[in-house]
C-alpha cells in the first residue's frame, strides 16, 4: 500500500484565510509613512494631554531657580555661590527656563498638536451639522429604550394614518430643538430620525479652541508686553521711558522703542489708619492708601487728575500701574568737607514694621574730599529719652526722627560693579558715626535738624519729611485674549458636560388589535450619543407628549420592550406581548417589503 506524502508549505506563505505566515516581512514605513505615523501619534488627543502636563511640569524650574530675565543680578550670586552646579544649570539654560530652547519646543508641540486635534474634528462636526440624521434603523427594540403604541380605536374613533403621525411627531420633536428628517413618506411605514445636542460638540470644540487661543495669547503677553516699577516721591514724576523705570522687564521680542512716553505726577499721598481707641489691637493699622496723580498721556497732552488706589490701577492706553508700596521719603542735606552742597533731595525708605519703622541708605559720591555714606533709621514717631533704645510707636508722621550711622572712604561706585541702592557696603570704609562708637549715632529731628560731621567731613541736614508710592506697572497685549480664551473655555466646557446628545427615531404603520379593530402602531427608540443618565427621562416625556397629541383617537400602551441576556447561552434577545410583535412585524413588513421579522438585512 502506498502512502501519500503530506505535502509541506512555505512557513512564509499565507494560509487558506489569506494571512500571512508567521515568518512573513512586513514592508518598511519608508520616510512619508514614518512621518504620517508621527503625524498620527502627534495629533493625538492624550498626546496634547501629556504635553499641556509636560509644559506645567516644565514650568518649576523657572519659580525655583533665579531667572536672568527678572534678576541678574541674583544669577550672578547663585553662579559665584555654586559655580559647579550652576555652570550645569546655566548649561541647561534653567535660568532663562521660559526663553530655553526645550520650553519652547514643548510649547510649539503642544500647539501644533491642539491645532491637529481640533481643525480636523471642528471640520467633521461641521459635516455632521449639516448631514441630515442617520436613517431609521430596521429594529428599534435594539435601542437602550424603544417602546411602542397603538393609536386609534377608543369609542369607535378612527385611527390616525401613519403619515399623519410621522408628520405629528415630526412638528412635536421640532419643538423639542430636534432637527428631524422624514424617511419613506407615503410608504406603508413611514418614518421621522431625529437628533438633538449637536451643541455639546461644538462646546467641545470651542473649548479646545479655546485652549489654543490661550497659549496664542499667553505667547503674545511674553513676547510684546513689559513690567517693570518705579517709586515716585511727592512733587516728582514717573515719564515712561526706559530710564524712567528702576527695574525692567521686557518681552522676549519687545523693543523699548514701543514704549509709550505717557507721565505720571505723583501729587500728594495720604494713608489712613485705624484710630479706634476701642480697639487696641487694631489701632494704627491702615485702612486705606490714596494717591492722587497728574496723567499726560503724551507730552505736549492735556493733563487730567487721577486718583489712584491699591484696587485701583491707573490705565492708560492698556499700560497699568498698580499702587504696591508706600512709605516715608526724608529731605537730607549733605555739605561735604569743602563746604559745597553734595547731596540734597528725598532719600526713599524701606519699612520694616508696622508702625514704619523705616530703614534708610544714603550714598554720596559727590562729597569731597572724601565720599560718604550714611545707614540708619527713620522713626515716623519717636519716642524713647537720654539712655533709652528709640522706637517708634505710631505709623503716622507725628515726631519723624533720624537715627544716622555715617562713613567716609570709597563707596566703589566707579569700579563699575551693580550695587544695591538699599545697601551699603561698609568693609572698605571708615567708621565716623554709630551707636557703638564713641561719637555716637547721629541724632536729627526738629529740635536738633543739623549735625556736624568729625573730622571735618561736613555736615547732615533734616530738612522734611514726603511720602513716597511704590508702583508696578504692566503690559500685557495678550491680557484680553487670554480672558476672552478663559470664558470661552468654561462655556464650552459647561456646554460638553450639560448637553446631552440624542437620537430619536419613530415609525408608524397600520394594524389591528386583538379585536381586530384597525389601529396605527406608533414605534420609537431613543439612542445616546455618550453616557446620558437622562436618556429614560427624555422617553418618558415623549410618552406623554405621544399620548396628548392622540388621546382623542386612543392610545393604548403596548408592553415595553427590554433586552435581556441568556444565562446559559450569553444570547441576546427581545421580549414582546403577541399584539406588540405582530405590529413590529407589520411595521417592518410595510417597510421593507420582501424582508420579515427574523431576515438577517438591512440597516441593523
């Protein structure tokens, strides 16, 4: 007896089912397929997620490290402090964080994937918007709720004819804001498809939109908009040019030839504090700051009178200022060795407490032969006698006194190096004046309102004291934008997360009841677009709203139709009443001639 041989089959050729083998090659991507994958992974919803986390994680270096922008002078410091870790730092450009080449390459990925992921879906809701809604499905009682009745019959009254019912139902479920469409008028089961919530997408849309007009604006404000501050005396004006600031900030693209050259004088400044006696633990505290201003919004202008508050910026022409400080400015007057003026004018002062106790830093290059500096304190009202630590005891101006430590020598001023304008630098100075001394502090107030330099240095003179304000002026092109973007963001994400998105679909045809007497089954299934917990709600009303329109002809209801599971078998299937089943089948006889209850065709 012979024996077939079993024939043998290439391990890389497809099997009778068309796939290939288990060794089979797959063909290379090649550079136009690699770069439409990227552009598929890129454009991806959880990819904009990771970067928008990314983009905020990469945001924490820049509020723990000092930035180069905002102080260099404090890079400088931590370089000198750290010089191994932060060559490594500066390396890695984590002290210019949000003008790095890494930041900004997340921030541009995370635009150009917003704007994959938005366009392409705001283009395919804007289809569907337009389309009409999806035809009738064949069986209804696949729906999460489907439901039936019979129209017609009660006392005699004739039944209502489908197409009337579909038109009936049509013009009900318009005034429900469903968009409908009627399907196979004139047919033995004529049908309206209806649907409603087309808005959640388009809050959808809207909030992502929104999203990118953010990042424009944000980008916007960093790369056109400025900040800087300015403390201005009383009797003094602030002209905004760029030496006209103390500190600035620019935008990464701003030109400080776009600045606007508007003024502002600085009037008079009152500060109101709490003067209940009832009250001790409050008393002196402020409660309120006024300044009032003189505004030319361009030289040459007409001036106009402002008043600015701490919740009350001063605009103009988009450029704020903001009232963030306040304090006590002491008219000095120094005479230096050769008898000539060095120094005279307001000295800005720095509060410590709050009853202003006020440090103070003097610096005065002019003076000759040799320059001097002066570091002390200002006391708004002093007491305290012969033998006793000065203080002060009341924030208002009652008995203003200067309590001076003075040195002579070289301020390093001319060596070119940064310094601090509220510190003084006494390492390569001599000592003249101090508490600890044996000439003692020097004492100025409006008893004794002059003092006399040893050595022959000069004199220091108490003229008066003024207030002074301490503003932070910004401008932030992108201000409005971002806000606008915001409002946009939250109405569309209160519109996503309300609106819910339905289909409703609704079939009539004629049949008989179990009396035979001649009736119009009126079928209908709703569909949810998403999770809708309302969905059986919205059935309910559209029972009641089915029963008002017919309850002079009749309406009866069939028994519901609810899917159910086999627990040995796992199939799924459908329970209806006899009268129920015969009127679907009637209904779908009428609809799709040819085709019964159990054909495996058609729209499913």
């Amino acid at each position: 007896m012979s024996t077939a041989a079993t024939p043998t089959s290439d391990p890389s050729s497809p099997d009778p089912s068309g796939r290939p083998g288990p060794d089979a090659e797959l063909p290379a991507l090649g550079p136009r397929g690699m770069a439409r994958w990227a552009w598929t992974q890129l454009t991806k919803m959880n990819t904009a997620l990771f970067l928008l986390l990314l983009l905020a994680i990469a945001a924490v270096p820049g509020s723990i490290f000092p930035q180069r922008i905002q102080d260099p002078a404090a890079v400088q410091d931590y370089l000198d402090t750290n010089p191994v870790l932060g060559e490594w730092l500066d390396r890695f450009q984590l002290f210019d964080v949000f003008s790095s080449a890494w930041f900004s390459a997340i921030y541009i990925l995370l635009f150009v994937s917003l704007v994959g992921c938005v366009l392409p879906r705001a283009a395919k809701h804007w289809q569907a918007w337009r389309a009409e809604p999806p035809r009738t499905p064949r069986r209804l009682e696949r729906l999460p709720e489907h439901r039936s009745l019979l129209l017609g019959g009660r006392d005699g009254a004739a039944a209502p004819a489908p197409d009337e019912v579909v038109a009936d139902a049509a013009r009900l479920l318009r005034r429900r804001g469903y968009r409908v469409a009627v399907r196979d008028a004139g047919t033995a089961a004529p049908s309206v498809a209806a649907e409603r919530g087309m808005w959640k997408e388009v809050g959808n849309v809207v909030f992502h939109l929104a999203l990118l007009g953010v990042l424009v604006s944000v980008a916007v404000g960093s790369l056109f908009g400025y900040k800087g501050q300015r403390v201005v005396v009383e009797g003094e004006s602030f002209v905004n040019t760029l030496i006209g600031y103390d500190s600035f900030t620019p935008g990464t693209n701003f030109d400080a030839d776009w600045l606007d050259p508007f003024s502002v004088r600085l009037d008079s400044f009152e500060a109101e504090f709490n003067r209940d006696t009832t009250d001790p633990r409050s008393y002196g505290a402020p409660l309120d700051f006024t300044a009032e201003v003189t505004v030319r919004d361009a030289p040459g202008a007409e001036p106009r009178q402002e008043v600015l508050k701490v919740n009350q910026p001063l605009n103009v022409d988009g450029v704020k200022s903001y009232l963030v400080g306040n304090g006590y400015a002491p008219v000095i007057r120094v005479t230096d060795g050769n008898g000539d003026v060095a120094f005279e004018g307001p000295v800005v002062t720095v509060p410590s407490d709050g009853v202003y106790t006020s440090s103070l830093v003097l610096k005065v290059p002019d003076a000759r032969p040799d320059q001097l500096g002066f570091v002390g304190l200002l006391l708004p009202t002093a007491v305290g006698g012969d033998g006793e630590m000065p203080r002060s005891v009341d924030p208002g101006l009652a008995n203003p006194r200067l309590i001076l430590s003075a040195y002579h020598g070289d301020l390093g001023l001319d060596s070119g190096q940064p310094q601090n304008v509220y510190v003084l630098d006494v390492e390569q100075l001599t000592e003249l004046n101090a508490m600890t001394s044996e000439n003692g502090a020097i004492t100025l107030d409006a008893a004794n309102p002059v003092y006399e330099l040893p050595e022959g240095k000069g004199t220091v003179e108490f003229l008066d004291v003024k207030r002074y304000v301490g503003l932070d002026i910004h401008y932030d092109p992108g201000k409005t934008g971002a806000f606008v973007s915001f409002v946009a963001a939250f109405t569309g994400l209160l519109m996503s997360l309300f609106i819910s998105r339905r289909r409703v679909w609704v079939r009539a045809a004629e049949t008989a009841d179990e009396d035979g007497r001649p009736c119009t089954v009126l079928e209908y299934g709703l569909l949810a677009r998403g999770e809708d917990p309302r969905l059986g709600t919205e059935a309910e009303r559209l029972d009641r709203l089915w029963t008002e329109q017919w309850q002079d002809a009749g309406v009866r209801d069939t028994d519901r139709t609810t899917t159910t599971t086999s627990a040995t078998t796992g199939t799924t299937g459908t329970t209806t009443s006899a009268t129920t089943a015969a009127a679907v089948d009637a209904v779908r006889a009428g609809g799709r001639p040819g085709t019964g209850p159990g054909a495996a065709t058609g729209n499913e």
